[in-house]
C-alpha cells in the first residue's frame, strides 16, 4: 500500500509518470523482493526499462544571450578566425595556423568564441572549448548554454562515472554541437569538428604530468587541427612565454584586444611591505589596503583578497629549541589550520593535533609563523567584524559543486569580501569587484623555477583583471593593490602597469641568455623509491647513461643538469631524485634511452 500511495503522490500532473528502479522503491517502502514480485505479478505495478538521461546540468537555468555589437577590434578578431575556416588553404596544401587571441583582461575574448562558434556551427561543424579548471566551466557554460540552449556537453574529472557516460553518448551520437570541459574534452568523439578554443592557454593546468600519458593539452590540439586542417584559437592576456615567441616568428597567428570593453583597465598600487614595518605596522594588511577595504565596506561594494597559499600557519615551531614540526612522511612542516584546529600536510593529508607541548623539549611556547588564507580570515574578521567574508581554496571548495556554490554567493552577493587562492584569478567574471587585493606578491617569485617569474606575473595580471570589469561610464574602474618586499622585481613593475609586453622583452631576453625554453628544449626525468640509496643510484646510473648516449650522438649543444634531490626530497614516504637534459633537439636521445621506472616530463611547466 505504501508503494502505491508513494508512487501516486510521485506523479505530479496528470499523464506524469513517476520512475523509481526497484532497490530505491524497497528501500523507500521497505519491500522486500519476494513482495515486490507479488505486486508486479498481480499488475499492481509496472516494470519498465527506461532510458533517463543523468544531467549534470539538471535544474540550472541559463538565461538567453543574443550576439553582441563587436568592438573593431573584436570584429577584427573574428574575421581572422572565419577567414581560416574557409576552403582556400586547405586546397592550397597549407596548413592552418593557430590563433593566438592576445587580448587584455575584459576585452571580450569570449564574445568573439561566441560569434566564431555560431559560425562554425552554421557551418554545419561542431567545436570544443577547452577550460584549464573545472571551476571555469561554471561561467563557461553559463555563456556558450545560454547562446547555444540545449546544444552544449559538458566534460571534466569532476563529474559522476554515470554523468560522464551519458554526456559521452550525447556527443559521440551527435545531439550536441560544443563541449565544454577540461582539458580531457579534448579527447571527445565529437564528429564533424571544426573549431578549438583554449581559453586562458597559458594555465599548467592544461599540461597532465601527473600520470600517464604525459600530454599539454594545447600542443595536442594543434596537432589535432593540422590533421583535421580547422582552426584551433589560443586565448589569453597573458600568453605563456612560449605560445608568444611562436607568434612572433610567424609559427602562429596574432590577434591583439587591446583596449577592455566599457572600462578602463583598473590602477595598480604597489605597496612595499618593508615601508609597513618601518612604520610600525606589523600586521599583513598594509594601511592603504585597510583604508581600502574601508571604502568597499561602506559604498557596499565588493573586494578580492588572494594569497596563494592555504591554511593559517606554514610552520608552526618551538621557541625555545627551534623544533619545526614536520610531516613524518614527507619533508615539508606540517600547516595549521585553524578552521579545523588540525596540522595537515599538503603533500600527502596526513593529519596530526595540534600541540600546546613541545614534544622535544616539553616547552609551552609554541608559535605559528607564516601565512595562508585562513590568517587573512581572521585578520580581516578582527579589522572589521560586521563584514561577509568567504574562502575559496582548496579546502573549502573539494569539487565542482562545491566551487559553483561558492560562486554563485559571491555574484549574488552573500558576502562583501571573497580571500581565496589562484583559482580566484582564473578568468571569473565578478561584476562587483571594485577592489582586488594582493596580501604577498613574494611567494610566487621566490621559487626555484625557470617559470616562477612568469607564474608571478601571470598570476598578478590575472588577478587584477578581476577588479573594475563592469563599471558604468564616468565611474572608478576600481583599483588593486600589490603587496610585496620587492616592489623593483621586474615581474611586478610590469603587472602594475598591465604591461605584458615589457614582461616578455624582459623574460624572453633572460631566457635566450640562460638557454631557457623557448630556446632549448628541456626533459625533466624524476625516480623515487621508498630507499633513499637506492634511489641516488638509480640517478647516478641513469646520469651515466645519459652521458654516454649524449657523446656518442654527438649531440653537443645537449648537457644534464643533476642528478639531485628534487626540492621535496621526500613525499608520501618516497624519496625523489630529478634530473634535466637541456639540448635544441632530444628526440634521438629519447628515442635511445631506455628508463622505464622514471617519470619522463617532455616540456616540463615547471622544473621544480
């Protein structure tokens, strides 16, 4: 009886039908199989295989968007995109070059995607659009689904095996015509492909280095689009060093957006923390950011806070001994997290209590040093307790869902100031920033990295682009602040400006004087092992080798940097060695090698 009534009151309007598979129907009546049987067998209820489709979108609505008046320069952009489309080059043999999009913060890049899209499609061809996080497919969807209804897949880690599968059916059978996803989208069956888009190509994110195969997911869609002869766009306002010097030496397409739409670009203060500590101030907000925050609070605007770096306290360490407390699997110091009153270890999670007892001396003076974003929190709820804060980390936002949430309270404005990390600077569109605070500039530079400056200054840019996106006319087109204790560094002078191409003069000209890529290539090979020896041999072996071949094929502009422990010797109880071979060409030097327990990154992002 239960059953009937449940599947009565399920219906809804009439002519509805309510489908229930039969475990959640028991389950939900406390049936057991033999009574389920008995009412399907005295055709009280029906037992129908249906297909339902498990939607990953389900319940979100997307509210209609119609093509926009372009820019010159948008128009321009888009006329180099269809140009390509056309049949002319592909007749002449030739192939297509890459676009590179270069266009500054809020310039309407993804306006141009749009058009190019619906020209595409027109076409009668399909198109993916590449996002490098899952938290960027949320505005991403919203826009292409909005101009595109019904017609838009969506592909990322972060959806149920069962939501994959089905997005996968609706694009191999052709009932959509773009999928948006991370960079595996890429790998959809999408029949009749005509456009690619990577949006912010620049990311890391797009390089999978993790596991195998190791692949970057912009150089797989370029060789995609030479075997399909289509069009592949590059977007960015800040184009990876790379990407850049092969526009210049014709290898790709450029098309510049250089003026933001409706808006200027905002003023960028840098404020040098050393001046803060002279003056007595010792707190991680400096006066003028304070007095800032200040304005937003009153004018009911909204503010940015990034610091890439979670937790509360990055060490946490006796005073009286100098014991720093360490992860007992890997070597790193264990983080404070005040939220949760735990020491975790961003390595591995290992977690521990927190101590009020130094466990080598029994001393009480225990001290946290450092910062992440869960100090900013507090610091920020002390200067201004009536406040609406929220954290968008690592921690707070474990998946897809989590991140949409946090998104959709910010823009709907639940809170006054959002403190988050990189993900925070990753192309989001937030209307009513007007400020955009950097609390330290220096942990990104301060890395032994070829790429740190880039990163910096990729992530300085960016983030700064959130301030100011949609002002009316006459009005402040908001303001940043970057705190640093190196306001000279030439990758902060030049983002205070939103000046990329003296960022590229600078970092490129460094790069030809250490033979950095772009001018060499560099194959980074990582071993580890639970035997720290065992692992130092295997590197002094496989060093040896390397050696060998590299004399005996008489590759002489080719040299090895290492063996040497890798900057984390130790993660979840291995030991790492790294090594880097640096040369014009190491395709024949692969090709020999034989290192089948090492971790072998082509193009590494990063040599750390």
């Amino acid at each position: 009886m239960a059953a009937i009534e449940l599947l009565q009151s399920d219906t809804g309007a009439p002519g509805n039908m309510a489908y229930w598979t039969p475990n959640k129907l028991c389950k939900a009546c406390k049936l057991t199989p033999v009574q389920f049987q008995a009412l399907i067998r005295e055709s009280i209820i029906a037992v129908k295989e249906v297909e339902v489709r498990r939607d990953p979108l389900q319940g979100r609505v997307f509210p209609a968007s119609k093509p926009l008046q372009l820019t010159p320069a948008q128009d321009n952009a888009l006329a180099h995109i269809l140009k390509t489309m056309g049949p002319s080059e592909i007749t002449q043999g030739e192939d297509i070059r890459p676009i590179l999009l270069h266009g500054i913060t809020g310039s309407g890049k993804t306006e141009v995607y749009l058009q190019a899209m619906e020209a595409i499609i027109a076409s009668g061809k399909r198109g993916i659009v590449l996002v490098p996080e899952i938290v960027l497919t949320t505005q991403a969807i919203e826009r292409f689904a909005g101009r595109f209804p019904g017609r838009v897949a969506i592909i990322h880690g972060d959806l149920f095996m069962g939501e994959r599968f089905d997005e996968w059916q609706r694009i191999r059978s052709g009932q959509v015509d773009v999928v948006i996803g991370s960079r595996s989208a890429l790998l959809s069956p999408l029949p009749d492909l005509g456009l690619i888009i990577l949006d912010e190509e620049h990311e890391s994110a797009y390089k999978q280095s993790d596991m195998k195969p190791t692949y970057h997911a912009r150089e797989v869609a370029i060789a995609l689009g030479r075997i399909l002869h289509i069009p592949v766009v590059l977007g960015s306002a800040t184009p990876s060093v790379e990407t850049f010097y092969r526009a210049e030496q014709k290898e790709y397409s450029l098309v510049e957006l250089p003026g933001r739409i409706g808006a200027a670009l905002p003023p960028v203060e840098v404020i040098d923390l050393r001046s803060e500590l002279h003056a007595g101030n010792t707190s991680i907000i400096s006066r003028r950011l304070q007095s800032e925050l200040e304005r937003v609070l009153r004018n009911k605007e909204q503010a940015i806070l990034f610091l890439n770096r979670r937790g509360a306290a990055s060490c946490v360490l006796c005073r009286d001994c100098g014991f720093v407390v360490m992860c007992d699997r890997c070597d790193v110091p264990l983080t404070y997290h005040s939220t949760e009153r735990i020491l975790l270890c961003h390595y591995c999670n290992r977690q521990s209590k927190v101590l009020y007892a130094c466990p080598q001396c029994q001393s009480t003076g225990i001290r946290y040093f450092g910062l992440g974003t869960e100090k900013v929190m507090e610091t920020i709820q002390r200067s201004f307790p009536t406040a609406r804060l929220l954290r968008w980390d690592r921690d707070t936002a474990t998946n897809y869902r989590a991140h949409q949430q946090l998104l959709d309270r910010f823009a709907s404005r639940e809170a006054d100031i959002l403190v988050g990390t990189q993900m925070i600077a990753k192309g989001l569109d937030l209307p009513g920033v007007t400020l955009v605070g950097v609390v330290s500039a220096d942990i990104a530079l301060n890395l032994p990295d070829f790429a740190a400056s880039e990163r910096a200054f990729t992530l300085l840019t960016q983030v700064a682009g959130r301030a100011g996106r949609r002002v009316g006319v006459g009005e402040e087109s908001g303001s940043v602040i970057i705190q640093t204790f190196n306001p000279q560094h030439f990758c902060i002078d030049a983002a205070s400006r939103h000046d990329y191409h003296e960022f590229y003069a600078a970092e490129i000209a460094a790069r030809r004087r250490y033979g950095y890529p772009p001018f060499r290539r560099f194959v980074k090979f990582t071993y580890s092992h639970e035997n720290r020896r065992r692992t130092q041999n295997e590197a002094l072996l496989l060093r040896e080798r390397l050696d060998d071949w590299i004399e005996r094929l008489g590759l002489t502009d080719t040299d090895v940097v290492g063996p040497a422990p890798a900057l984390m010797e130790r993660v979840q109880n291995k030991y790492r060695w790294q090594m880097i071979v640096r040369g014009p060409d190491l395709h024949p030097l692969l090709r020999v090698i034989d290192a089948p327990d090492w971790q072998v990154d082509i193009d590494p992002v990063s040599t750390v």
